[in-house]
C-alpha cells in the first residue's frame, strides 16, 4: 500500500495526541424551517445524515473521529489543564480526552455533485476511512463528484484525495483549493506525491472569490494554514457556512476562542480570525456546518457573555 504524504508535521502531532475513543453525547435540537428540515434518514445509513439547503439536496457524511489528549499540548496551549477540564466536565464530557469528529459535506446542484473536504483516509492518527462506504450509502460512486472543496491541506481534510494505491480517489473531480493554500501546498517537499497526483484537477481561487457564482463562495479564515478557507454555500435566501478548522471543540473552541491551537500557524492570526467569524455566525443567525463537531455538525452558534454557545439541530 503506497501512504499518502501531506503535512506530515501535522499529521505527527495529531498521531501523538491520539487516545482510544469514546463515543458523542447525544445532541438535542432545534427549532428549523422546512427548507432546513432533515430528510427521513434510513436506518441502514448510520454515519450519513441528509438535510437540505433550499433546493440543494445534502448530507453529512462520517468519516470517522479523533481522540486528542487534554494535556495543554494541543487546545488550550499554555492554559492550565484544570481549566479546559473544568469546561469539559460542565458540559457533561470526558475531562481527560477531546474528541473531534471528522465528517465531510456532500451537497448535490443539479449535475453536480459537491463534496467538501475527504476526511483522514488511512492516517494513523485517526479512527477514519469510512468516507468511501459513507458516500456509497447516500448513493454517490466517487466518479460522480464533479467538484471538490478543500478547505485546507492538513491531512484530516485532503487524506481521502487519493486510494491507498495512491489514484485519484475522484477522478472526474476538479479540486477547489485557494491560491495561498495551493502554493504552499507545492513547497512541501513531503507532499510531492500529492501534489503530482493532483496538480491536473486543482483550479486555485483567489481569497474570498465566488467558486461557484450563485452556489459557493470562499470566506478567508486567515492564520490556521497559509490560505485556510471556509465556504457558503447558498441556495436562494437559505444558507450554509462551512468552517472547516476555524474551530475544532464544540465546547472549548467556542467558549475560548482566544486560547491557542497548536495546529494553527499563526495563532494570534487564527485567534483573531476566528473569534471574528464565530461573532459574524452568531449576529447574522447563520446556520453553520462544523465539521469536527459532534456528527452530523449542523446547528448554529450563539454569542453570551461568556464567549460562544454550540446549538445543534439534531
């Protein structure tokens, strides 16, 4: 089996931060239009969870978790661990690990078929790989997606790009990637045979640009990575906000959005970005797509005096 090189500073950060997993608290949920309301979810389909977005048809699809060690060395860098614990156990959590979900966004515009990120594939430092069966249960071969979003090159978000062989996973798939990222991308030595792999699919965008005009338009998030993106995604006046890694934890990414993430590479940058992003959610009422929150990652974020809220929909 070839493995898949990309970012692998990060990739060895995450592997040291790994602990045996535990399972999501249930969510509870929230007040929804119908052109918000979720579909009838069979029961054979666990780890895909469809909804709409106005007339866009869409789906959360799990690719799997990972478990983080609270020790201060990855969230909450340079807090004491007593605090982020004493967070953790108020909301009825675990206080010795973090656990992040990993789950894709799949959303269908007529002939295209738009999936955003491809999860951790067969990282090691990941309970992942399970995005291939996820998509096949919402009745998508991989040689259908037309279009992918990445919202960065970190390898829980591209490390479904390629098969263990190391093809193109999507191989009719134009790759979205903001110019930034793209470029610092290419001047990563360890991830060569990525960027080989790719380079034909990959169209750059410039920060901010209207991908797809009328359907996704790129939000800058600066500072997690060179050219971070998050992305709307709209369909007449309903609206989605896809974050990518503006936030990780639906509990300490929120409530202290000023506390350092070891992955970011400028941390007062992201600090900043994404203290920024969390308020524009929460003033505007946005109906967010957060995909390392508990599964499926969809519900809104509330302002307080106290930093941010995570309100589910499910």
């Amino acid at each position: 089996m070839v493995r898949k090189p990309f970012l692998m500073p990060m990739a060895a950060l995450l592997a040291g931060a790994v602990l045996a997993g535990c399972s999501q608290p249930p969510s509870t949920s929230a007040p929804q239009s119908v052109a918000e309301a979720p579909v009838e979810q069979p029961a054979s389909d666990p780890d895909v969870f469809r909804f709409r977005i106005g007339a866009l048809e869409a789906a959360a699809l799990k690719d799997g978790d990972i478990d983080v060690a609270n020790d201060g060395s990855v969230f909450g860098v340079g807090q004491p661990v007593d605090d982020v614990a004493a967070l953790l156990a108020g909301a009825g959590l675990p206080t010795d690990t973090l656990h992040l979900s990993i789950q894709p966004l799949l959303v269908r515009d007529g002939a295209r078929i738009l999936l955003f990120d491809t999860g951790a594939g067969d990282a090691d430092f990941a309970r992942a790989g399970r995005l291939p069966a996820s998509l096949q249960h919402a009745g998508v071969a991989p040689a259908q997606v037309t279009d992918i979003f990445l919202s960065h090159a970190h390898p829980d978000h591209v490390g479904g790009l390629l098969s263990g062989e190391g093809a193109l996973a999507f191989p009719n798939a134009v790759v979205h990637i903001s110019a930034p990222e793209w470029s610092a991308l290419k001047a990563q030595a360890e991830s060569a045979a990525l960027v080989e792999a790719i380079a034909p699919k990959v169209v750059p965008f410039e920060p901010g640009a209207a991908v797809l005009p009328g359907v996704v338009r790129a939000v800058a998030v600066d500072g997690h990575t060179p050219g971070h993106s998050a992305y709307e995604i709209a369909s007449g006046d309903a609206r989605l906000l896809y974050i990518g890694d503006t936030v990780h934890h639906h509990v300490i990414s929120l409530r202290h959005p000023e506390w350092t993430v070891r992955f970011d590479g400028n941390a007062p940058l992201a600090e900043a970005s994404r203290r920024a992003l969390l308020q524009r959610a929460a003033d505007e009422d946005l109906r967010v797509y957060a995909v390392h929150f508990p599964f499926p990652g969809l519900g809104r974020i509330e302002a307080g005096q106290d930093g941010f809220t995570w309100t589910p929909e499910r």
